[in-house]
C-alpha cells in the first residue's frame, strides 16, 4: 500500500488525494497537504479552491496529555499481563477502598473464578478448580497497601481487591477508561462458557460472569496498546478521556484553522480518583508517590533515563511469553509490546530489561519524545477518603476475644 493511501485510512481523509507529507521539526509536527479527489470535488482537482491542509503529531488524546503509537508493535490478539491494575488502581479508592487499603498478601491468591476444562497452563487450586495465580517468582509479600502491591506487582493482591470491589464495577471502570471488551462471533457448538462463549464481551457483560472475572485484573483480557497507552493518558490528564485520533488540527489552503476534526472528550473518572491512581502508578517506574510511600519498583530506572515526572506499569505474561511497559507524563504517553503476534503462546521468554528488552525500547522512546517538554508534576490527590479512608479506633475490647466476636465488634464499629 503506498504510504500516502496509508495516511488517507489514518486521518479519515475519505474522497482526498494527500499530495505531500512533510515533518516540521519545529512544530514538532507531521504535515498532511490534502485535496478533494476530482469525483468529490465538484470542481477542479486542482484548482486550490478546496484545498486543506492536516497536522498531525503523536497521537494526541486530550488537552493535557497524549499518547505515541506503540511500539514495538503488536497485534490486537494479544494475551499480556498486569497492564489492568491501573483500572483497579481508580475502581477501588472510586468504590470506597483508599490506596491505604491493607491486604496479607500470600503467595497464591483464590479468587472466585471457576475453571473449566484443561487447566494444564491456568493456575488453580481446590476442587473444583478456581483460578488461583502466584507472584512473579513465588515472593510471599505480606501486608501490602495499594502503592507497595503497585510498585512491587503483587498479583495475590488485586486479585482479592477485585473481588472485595466487585468485578462489575471494575468493568464499568475500565470502559470509561476507554477498554473495548471484543466479541468473538458465538459458535452453535460451543457450551456456555466455552469457546467462543468464553471471550471477553461475554466475561465482560454477563453479570454472573464479571463480577468474579478476576483473571482481567491481570490482563488476561485483549487490549490493543494504544487503549493501554490512552488509559493511563486518561489518568494522567485528571481523568479527562479523548477518543484516540491522530489528528491535531485541519487547516484550509489560507493556513485558517478549521472546526472539525477536534479532540471528542468527556469527563469520564472523578479527577481526585484519576489523581489516586496516578500517585499509586508512579512506583513501578521509580518516581515516588506523592502522598504515600512506594514499596518497590520493577522498572525503577525510568525516571533516572526519562528525567520528567511519570508514571506507568510493567507486565508479564504467563511463562514470559509477553513483555509490556507502559509509561506516561502529564504530556505523553506510552505503551510497549513485546510479544510474537502469529504465535501468542510462544516457548520463546520476552524480557524486560537488556538490549532486546521492551523497558529500554520503551523508555528511550519516551525520553527523546520528551527531551525538549518541561516537567510538568502531577497533581497531588488531596481527598484523604480515597487516600487513607475513613479511620475508625479500634475497640479496647477486642482482645482476648474469639475470631468471630473479634470480627463481630470490628464490623460493628465500621
């Protein structure tokens, strides 16, 4: 296909021949010349009358944040992990659980989840089987609030999150953060449940199903990146989410701005919730939260190489067969793949660090992209109920009492 019909399909420049592409480096900006094709034009093709000219830049999604096309690529069919905690990141402070929200982790978390089938590749545990996923490497973590099981990646602590907030309200988030669930077109044959009754629409919608789907807070789900990427852009811009356009601006052949072809955007997360999740999301890439403490960081280095304020998230797959990281600022945003799109379960590992890792690929793609933008800082969240919660004394008369009156007096005084 020729790369000026490419850019026809990217811009939705339908019935226009586009003439020339040129790249201001001082706009910083790729520059579409485009002209109503002689069928639709109605006039001379090449009179001039009609003429537009098209800016566009990298993916902008909202006023104060935009997202870059993925890279490396990857197809829409691919299965990728830890990428969703974002979404449980605003479901839980939204849904009454602050980022001080304490679990005892453990190193296998039980979820509700049944299975059904083979299980050979799923963790699971009991009979019947539920699905039962571990930690990265087996690390028991124990008590972990949301900033330490974010910097550090604790599976067996979202799992349960997702679960206490209800799967339901998960999924609501994650749409308004811009996550299409896919439909796979149902099989006769298939029993519910299964196969093509098993996909994600059906997860997704199926009240039953999603308010224990707990697999999706992981990432078992499919996502291509540039929702990813336009997720945590939604979050970064105090939860003002813009549908994904590469257009910045359309101008007529006089250089006049015209009106259409802007940024769609609505207030779709509460901006103190957006804010929440951000501060949670600045742990994994080494740049401390604002209004707790981070417990670790699994790609601790971004913030020395990026050098701005950010925030983001790693992932992996199950047996390393896919590799994420997704990073942004207040201005940019990025999401990586590393995956083989024709063979999702390849034996092949994907890494995160060293020459051919996803982290550096993504990581200095976002510090050239921001080498010549200011700092911007995230907004501090300042709502205590989505940071500590409600604090309740604990009752003198507790102690000394069997687990369920302990339980009982607790519950009774909030």
């Amino acid at each position: 296909m020729r790369i000026t019909s490419v850019f026809r399909l990217l811009l939705g420049a339908d019935n226009t021949v586009i003439e020339k592409i040129c790249f201001d480096e001082q706009a910083g900006i790729l520059v579409a010349h485009a002209r109503p094709a002689r069928r639709a034009g109605g006039r001379c093709g090449r009179c001039g009358v009609r003429t537009t000219r098209t800016r566009s830049s990298a993916w902008p999604c909202s006023p104060s944040a935009a997202y870059a096309h993925p890279y490396p690529a990857a197809s829409q069919t691919i299965r990728k992990r830890h990428s969703n905690q974002p979404t449980d990141a605003s479901g839980g402070p939204e849904n009454g659980y602050p980022l001080d929200y304490i679990l005892n982790t453990q190193p296998k978390a039980l979820s509700k989840y049944r299975i059904y089938g083979d299980p050979r590749d799923i963790p699971v545990c009991g009979t019947p089987a539920y699905w039962c996923p571990g930690n990265s490497g087996g690390g028991d973590f124990g008590p972990q609030n949301m900033w330490q099981a974010f910097g550090s990646s604790v599976n067996t602590y979202f799992v349960p999150l997702f679960d206490i907030v209800s799967g339901d309200k998960v999924m609501d988030t994650a749409r308004r953060l811009g996550l299409t669930f896919y439909n796979v077109p149902d099989n006769p044959s298939d029993k519910p449940g299964e196969g093509t009754k098993d996909d994600d629409y059906a997860s997704s919608t199926n009240p039953a199903i999603a308010k224990i789907w707990s697999p999706f807070t992981l990432g078992q789900s499919t996502h291509p990146p540039l929702q990813i990427a336009n997720a945590f852009a939604t979050l970064a811009a105090d939860g003002l989410y813009c549908e994904p356009t590469p257009v910045e601006s359309i101008h007529n052949i006089h250089n006049q701005k015209l009106n259409v072809g802007g940024p769609k955007c609505s207030q779709n997360i509460d901006p103190e919730v957006a804010r929440a999740a951000i501060d949670a999301a600045r742990c994994p890439v080494g740049d401390g939260a604002q209004a707790g403490s981070c417990g670790g960081a699994t790609a601790g280095e971004s913030k020395r190489i990026i050098g701005k304020p950010i925030a983001g998230k790693t992932g992996t797959s199950d047996n390393e067969s896919t590799a994420t990281l997704t990073i942004t600022s207040k201005q940019l945003a990025m999401s990586g793949f590393l995956v083989d799109p024709d063979y999702p379960d390849t034996p092949t590992k994907m890494k995160h660090k060293g020459n051919r890792g996803v982290n550096p690929a993504v990581q200095n793609a976002m510090a050239a992209a921001m080498k010549n933008k200011p700092g911007i800082q995230f907004t501090k969240p300042t709502n205590s109920k989505l940071i500590r919660g409600t604090q309740v004394s604990i009752p003198s008369d507790v102690i000394c009492k069997s687990v369920p009156e302990a339980q009982g007096i607790l519950k009774r005084a909030g």
